[in-house]
C-alpha cells in the first residue's frame, strides 16, 4: 500500500498566499513574523491539518536554523551542482546550510559528523563513504538525508545508475567491443558497486567481457594507473568511475602514443561540465544531480522519513566512444536490451 501524500510547507504558503520561506518562519521562528501573517498562517495549517514534523521546532527544543552538506570532495565538480540545489532549496525553507568536506575519507567523515552533531538541525549526506550500519547508527541520533546513496530505512535521493550503465554497455557493445573494463573507484563508494553490478550484469547479457580494476581515486591523478591497468587487461573499451577518472585515462593514453577511440574507448559517469571540453569529448552518463540535491533538502526540512526519490539519467554520446579495433559495428537494434 503506498503511503498517503503529505502535505508540505509549499501547500501551507500557497493557502496562505505568502512565501513557502514566510511558513518556514511562522512554524520555527514565530516571533520574528508579523502578528497578523502569524495567525494567517497558523489557521491555515489548522485548517489544512498539516502536521509539523520532527525537523520542526517543538515546545523546549532549540533549533539552529541550519543544515550540514557533508561531501566526499569539494574540488570534485560533479559536487557543484548537488551544493547548488541543495542551497537553494535551504534557502526557500529560510535555513542556513553549513558545508563540510572530508576529502575522501570514512574517518574524516565520522569525526566531521561527531563535530556537527547538536550544532545543526540535520545532515545531507552527499556519497558518504560510511557503511550501513553506521549510517543507520547515526540516523537515531540526528535527522539524516542521503544523496547518492541508498541504505534502507533512511530517506535517499539519488540519480538512476542500473538503466543508464545498461545503456552504456548497449553502446559499447554496438561499437563491436567484447572486451571491456571497468576503472572502479573507491571501494567505501556505494555506486561503485552498483554500477559495477549494472555493468557485468548487462555484458553478461550481451556475452561479452568485462573485468572490474581498481579501486582509484575519482581524479584526474589517478588517471595514469587506471589507463595502465586498462591497457593490461588488454580491453578496447572502459568505462571510468567518473569524468575526472576518464579524463586522466585519456591523457595518459594520448600521452603514449595511442588514440582515443581508434585504440581505446573511454566513457565516464556524471557528465561534468569538463566532459564536453577535453580533447575528444567525453562520453559519460549524467543525470540530474541539482534536481535530487534539492529533494534531499526537502525530505529533511519536511521530515519525511524511509522515502526513495530515483531521478532519471542519460547518456551522452561523443567523440571518446568509436568502433573497436578491427571490429564492425551492428546496429542497437541486434542487441538485447
């Protein structure tokens, strides 16, 4: 049975007419509203019957008016997007998001979060590094919203990674590339393993190969060893853990002597803003990451616990993706999805 629809503070400001940033106030700040939009605003929620959530300001129980953003790596761009609509949607509910960067570390991490707890009024928990048990521990403590990640029991928003990484070995496998490669990134990282577990699924459809390298760091340093790796394995195709990855791969190929597509295929994940810029282009999967930032944000002012939220993703085909070497490409049509 699916649970019933909930009303939100944007159901509230447009009874009321006034801004869903005003409600926001009227429910956790009350005496820096006007009197007169106060009682507005409270017989509205009367009347509508909507109930304010755990994030909400109880009787006795301060609030700070902020939220924390914890991400794995702030230099990363893929991270831009997602802090840009997780700050907006901050922003319309009139609270403060604080930003915290553990540079790819689990225990970064739990100290940064050990940090925050009491000081904040949640956390978005952007590609925690964390595992489930720990992540589950934390959520009886504070509330908690998880951004590509999903652990259960906890509200997650995250962009599809089965279908899109389906659709990359549908591509590769129409370029007639049976041997393929996978550069992994870190091993903490949960859409490592399910684009890995898309991935091998999908090419063991397909009856072709693909072995998983790795783990390296989602960089452009980490470029050189996971091309080197690829180069070994001998594949004609890899699909990188991310842009940044691929990019490096692609340099380091480029650097040697050897052409990309003509000699190695590379496709990414996450479709940055540099994946349209290097030289060639980059192929890569992206998805609307500001989009599910900003629900994470609303799950958590709203309180809404245990709630999926899956964004569609896409794949953009450039220049980095050709024929395998000797191979004649068929046609998508020939293949199983």
């Amino acid at each position: 049975m699916s649970e019933p629809v909930r009303l939100t503070i944007y159901d509230v400001a447009r009874e009321s007419g006034v801004s869903p940033a005003t409600v926001s106030r009227a429910l956790s700040q009350p005496q820096k509203v006007h009197p007169h939009t106060l009682a507005l605003v409270l017989a509205v929620v009367d009347r509508l019957g909507y109930r304010r959530n755990a994030f909400a300001r109880s009787a006795g129980s301060p609030r700070t008016g902020t939220i924390a953003m914890v991400v794995p790596d702030i230099t990363n761009p893929y991270y831009s997007e997602a802090i840009h609509g997780a700050e907006r949607r901050a922003q319309a509910a009139d609270i403060g998001l604080v930003l915290a960067n553990t540079g790819e570390d689990p225990a970064r991490e739990r100290a940064v979060l050990e940090r925050l707890i009491g000081r904040v009024d949640g956390f978005v928990l952007t590609s925690s590094r964390l595992s489930d048990a720990e992540v589950t521990a934390l959520s009886d403590r504070a509330s908690v919203v998880l951004l590509n990640r999903h652990v259960e029991g906890i509200s997650c928003s995250l962009v599809d990674q089965d279908q899109g990484s389906q659709r990359i070995i549908t591509h590769l496998a129409a370029l007639g590339h049976t041997r393929m490669a996978y550069a992994g990134g870190p091993s903490s990282s949960w859409v490592r393993h399910q684009r890995w577990n898309a991935l091998s699924g999908s090419a063991q459809s397909h009856e072709l190969e693909i072995r998983q390298l790795g783990p390296f760091r989602p960089s452009l340093e980490d470029g050189p060893a996971a091309a080197e790796e690829v180069l070994r394995a001998g594949a004609t195709a890899v699909v990188a853990h991310n842009d940044l990855l691929a990019i490096g791969i692609i340099r380091h190929v480029q650097g040697n002597g050897l052409a990309v597509p003509a000699d190695l295929s590379v496709v990414g994940y996450d479709d940055m803003f540099v994946s349209r810029f290097c030289t060639p282009p980059l192929t890569t999967l992206g998805g609307q990451y500001e989009s599910a930032a900003h629900h994470g944000v609303e799950m958590l002012v709203e309180g809404r616990r245990n709630q999926l939220v899956v964004l569609p993703s896409s794949l953009a085909i450039r220049e980095s993706t050709g024929p395998a070497p000797g191979a004649t490409p068929c046609t998508s049509s020939s293949l199983r999805p």
